[in-house]
C-alpha cells in the first residue's frame, strides 16, 4: 500500500510475537488498553445528518436483535467488573429516541455508583428528559451542533429542528450536566459559519469541539481531496479570534484545545483524519445488536448477544471481550489509496 502525500499520516505497527498474556483488562497486541466503552443503543435518528445517515434513514434492526435495557446494563456491568473499564458513553443513532434510556441509564448507576456515565446526543427532546436523566444518574452530555444558521442545519440534517437542538442545550446546563460539551462535525457547508457558531458557545458558556469528519457518511461522499481539515477552521477562526495553543488535556483525549482571545475561554479541534490518535485509543465500541467493534474503521466484530442469550457466564463473555480487543487493528488507514470505507456507517456504529 502507498501513501498519498497530503499530509495524512501513514500508520505504521509492530504487533506482539506472541499471544494474548493472562491480563484481565482489554488489552491489544500493541500495548494498548480499553478503558472507555461506547454503547450504541439504536440506529434510529431524529435527523439525517448527511455526513453520517442516508436520506431514508439506516435499515431498522428488528426488535428481537436489539439489545434490550436488561441485556445492556448486564454488558456494562462485565465491563466494569471484569474489563476494567472506567468510563461509559451512551450513543447511537439517537439514544434519546430510546423510551427506556433512564432505565438503562438507572440500572448501570444502581451497580456502579461512582461510573463516569456521559451521552452523545442531538439534543431533541432533552429539554423534556434532562431532570429525569440527571435523576437516574447521567453526569454528562455531548450535543452535536454544527451551525446555528438555520438554513445550513436543514440542508445538513434534513430537518429543521434547530430550535429544539438549543433548547436541548439549555436544558442540559440548566440540570448541571457541566461542563456541556458541544461537538461540530466540519465539512464544507459548516465552515463559513464556523465562526458564528464558536461566539454562540462562548455566550452560552458551552465548550465547543471541531471534529473533522471521517469517511464513514452511509453516502459515501467524503473525499480526501475536498475534506475540509482542522488547520483549514483554525485560519477561518483566526479572522475574529486570538487562538493560542493549549494543548492536549490528557493524551488519549484526542481533543487539542486553544485559548480563545487570551482565555480562559477555549476551543477544541479534534483531528481525527489529519492527526491520528490510534495509537493513544483507549475505545471499545458495543453496538446496537450487541457485538464488540474494536475499532471505528474495522468491520471485524464478536457476536456477544448470541453468546448472552445461550446463557453464557460473565466471565465467559468477559473472555470473549478480551478476544475480540487483542485484535484490534493499530489504526485507520484513511491515509492510503487503498483505503476502503467500513460497512457500517457512524450511525450504524455509535460515534
Ligand atoms: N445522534 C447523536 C449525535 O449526533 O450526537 C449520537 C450519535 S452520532 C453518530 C455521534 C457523533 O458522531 C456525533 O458527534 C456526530 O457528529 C459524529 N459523527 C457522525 N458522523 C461522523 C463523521 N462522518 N465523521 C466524524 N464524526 C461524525
Ligand atoms: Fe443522527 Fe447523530 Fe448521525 Fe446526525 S450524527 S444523523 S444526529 S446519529
């Protein structure tokens, strides 16, 4: 495979010689360990975001493959107990689409009390669920808000929900999920009105992070040649902003933060394709249907819901988990020209 010379990086690895050692937690063949579970909980969404669902939306799973509330917690409860894994982050799809998202969320605090529990979510309709999920447990929320011209949300999303997305933000830091963390996918709609929407979050007291978009559109329109990359925002922000370096908070947050205007205002820019962080990823992904993803990018996945239903021990399905992230790919391989999008899209994944 060849690299192509436009300042992506090329991944190189060097996996262990031998087999997986006697280790409790979600070790790799590269050394690295899982402590962060991502769980998808549907595929359905309240929008359409066109860097991530198809206009129709994904195809549904059928009810009887969907994990239910019961089938998760017991999933996040093996993680915690036997994987070592420290925190977890509802996803989907849209997980507020889920009735029994407080149940799920209730039941994982019941046997883990002081679990980091945090949501990725669109916001539609959390200004209506915000004190029950604060009630059963959840500490934080990410909001995906790209724009706040409403105009450009309805062409990128398909709906025009934008009020409801602000109020969804106020709510969030109206029932103390602090700090609210605003996420922005960047392509070439959002970026003129980047600038726009980094003096909202700063009015709002809410901390935004600019994320490149990675190739996993069910579309499949990204294209290395017009993606648009964290150094293309940073100049189009230093035409109103005083942007100074900041660093990484920790290093497998993948986020790189600026001062805004001398601070302590900041921004975050999170280079997913120009800057890798595979080699710091701490994520296991469980999906929807109950399979382990390793990896964003790699459609390889362990079948646990199977296994769970037969009547598999924890320490079974802890073993299995254990199996499936000692093969966990060292990285995406978006820089190549023979890179190959997944199967699944973000949706379909749980970003
Ligand atoms: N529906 C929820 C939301 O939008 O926050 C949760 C699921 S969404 C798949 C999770 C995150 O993935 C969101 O922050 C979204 O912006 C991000 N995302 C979706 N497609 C992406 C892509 N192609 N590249 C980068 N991030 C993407
Ligand atoms: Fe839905 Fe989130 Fe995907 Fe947008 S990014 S379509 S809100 S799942």
């Amino acid at each position: 495979m060849t690299s192509v010379g436009l300042g992506f990086p090329t991944i190189r690895s060097h996996r262990a010689q031998s087999g997986r050692p006697p280790n409790p937690d979600l070790i790799d063949e590269f050394g690295r360990v899982a402590r962060d579970l991502r769980v998808s909980i549907t595929e359905k969404c309240t929008l359409r975001c066109t860097y991530c669902m198809p206009e129709e939306g994904l195809p549904p799973i059928e009810s009887h493959a969907l994990l239910t509330a019961s089938e998760i917690v017991r999933l996040v409860d093996i993680a915690v107990r036997h994987l070592g894994i420290r925190e977890v982050r509802f996803t989907g799809g849209e997980p507020l689409v889920r009735r029994d998202l407080e149940k799920i969320i209730a039941g994982c605090r019941k046997l883990h009390p002081k679990l980091p529990l945090a949501m990725t979510t669109n916001a539609i309709g959390l200004d209506r669920r915000a004190e029950g999920l604060a009630n059963a447990g959840l500490d934080r929320v990410n909001i995906s808000l790209d724009t706040i011209d409403r105009d450009v949300f309805v062409k990128l999303t398909r709906r025009d929900r934008l009020p409801s997305v602000l109020a969804g933000i106020r709510a969030a830091r109206l029932h103390g999920f602090t700090p609210v963390k605003v996420n922005a996918v960047l392509n070439a709609d959002t970026l003129a009105t980047a600038e726009e929407l980094l003096q909202w979050c700063l009015n709002e007291n809410v901390h935004l992070r600019f994320i490149e978009q990675m190739p996993l559109d069910a579309d499949r329109t990204w294209n290395r040649t017009n993606a648009v990359t964290a150094e293309d925002l940073l100049s189009v922000l230093r035409q109103r902003f005083r942007l100074t370096p900041h660093g990484r908070i920790d290093p497998s947050a993948p986020a790189e933060e600026w001062a805004v205007d001398g601070g302590p205002a900041r921004v975050g820019t999170i280079a997913s394709v120009t800057r890798t962080f595979c080699a710091d990823c701490d994520r296991t992904r469980l999906t929807a249907e109950g399979t382990i993803r390793p990896c964003l990018f790699s459609d390889i996945e362990t079948d646990l819901r199977s296994a769970l239903r037969a009547g598999a021990s924890d320490e079974e399905l802890a073993q299995s988990w254990r199996d499936a992230m000692w093969r966990k790919p060292f990285g995406h391989e978006i820089g190549n020209d023979g890179f190959s999008p997944p199967v699944r899209s973000m949706g379909a994944i749980g970003g």
